[in-house]
C-alpha cells in the first residue's frame, strides 16, 4: 500500500512540477524573488561549509540545530523556488539547477520504492535532520555529551562535543551505546576534565573513566 501511496505521489508531483508554469500564473515579485535566490545560495554555502569542517574536523557551528536549520532553509528554497519565484531574476544555468533540486521529491519517492533499503535511507536520512539528540546527559557552556540518532537499524551513539562562542566541536564518541549504562557525571579537574559513567554492564556496573584536556 505504501509502495502504490509512494508512485501515486511520485506520479501526481512530477506532473504538477511539470504543468505548474501553465496552470498557475502567480509569481512572487522580483525583489522577493532575489531575496530567496540569495538566501538560497548563502544557506548552501554555509551547510556546505560546515559539512566539510565537521567531516574532516569534527567542528561545527554551535548548537544542535544551527546548521540542521541553514540545511532546512536550503532545501526548502530549492524545492519550492521553481514554484513561486519569478524566472526572471535567474539565467539559464540556475534554471536547470532550481529544477533539477524541485526534482527531490521524485527522487526521495523513487528511493522509498526499493525495498526495505529505501526505507531505511530515507528514514535515516531524515532522522539526523529533525532529531538531533535523542538524550542530553550532560549540557553547560563548555560541554554537551548527547546520544545521537545513528540510522533506524541501530541504537542510539554517545557523542562528546567542547564548545567555544560560535563552534562547537566533536571529540570522542565511546565504543558502547546510549542503551548501555545509566548516567553519566562530569567533573573538571585543574588539568582535565573527567567524565565518568555508571552502569556499563561489563563486570557488574563497572564504570568507566573518559579524561579530556581541561576546558577553560
């Protein structure tokens, strides 16, 4: 039934995209229309940005949702630009780019076909964006240690992030799971700070002892 829902909205959207010039003349204004394209256009970047420094950093902008919402920004005045906006404020090149990216329903629905497998991407996918921690264990202005959503298939990971005034960065996510103890407790010591927690199962409760460089 899921699979008949998917191709009908898959069918259904790609014609709308298609025919909507034809059957709906209303457009935002030029000005307006701009606006969008260039807000369009810095949200990229910066998620772009952020993406590579946190793949090859771990650092990026301070805050759970900051950059989940420049991604959301991106992928809405794609989506939709072809829509509402007046064609008039883009060129040749940025037309094709706007439909191309007004084709990403089609394309999510065209993974959601496949067989479990496009369950599970999709689901996955979109869970890292809209569930940014599924606990925060511990949260102050220098540390936040969270369990983070890791894909539909598997249990929920432990990451550690230090933060400064705008960046916040990833420095350890443990070999055990959120599932796997019962707390956890931070404490900061003159040279480093410690993070212990309880109720890992190995050895009856046995706890363990995580030591990072202080955080001033």
């Amino acid at each position: 039934m899921i699979i008949v829902l998917t191709i009908a909205f898959i069918l259904l959207y790609t014609y709308g995209l298609f025919r909507w010039h034809k059957l709906v003349a209303w457009r935002l204004s030029s000005k307006v229309s701009k606006t969008i394209k260039y807000v369009h256009y810095l949200t990229l970047f910066v998620a772009l940005t952020i993406g590579f420094t946190y793949s090859q950093f771990g650092i990026g902008l301070r805050g759970q949702w900051t950059t989940r919402i420049f991604v959301i920004i991106t992928i809405l005045t794609g989506v939709f630009f072809s829509f509402v906006t007046d064609k008039i404020v883009i060129n040749k090149l940025e037309k094709v780019y706007f439909k191309a990216f007004s084709l990403l329903p089609t394309v999510t629905g065209v993974i959601l076909c496949i067989p479990f497998l496009g369950v599970v991407i999709v689901c996955s996918l979109l869970g890292r964006l809209i569930e940014p921690s599924y606990k925060i264990y511990f949260n102050d202005d220098h540390l936040r240690i969270q369990s983070s959503f890791s894909g539909v298939l598997a249990p929920p990971r432990v990451d550690i992030y230090t933060k400064d005034a705008l960046f916040e960065k990833h420095i350890y996510r443990p070999d055990f799971y959120s599932n796997d103890f019962d707390s956890i407790a931070v404490h900061y010591d003159i040279d480093s700070t410690r993070i212990i927690v309880y109720g890992l199962p190995k050895e009856e409760y046995e706890q363990k002892i995580i030591s990072i460089d202080k955080q001033k």
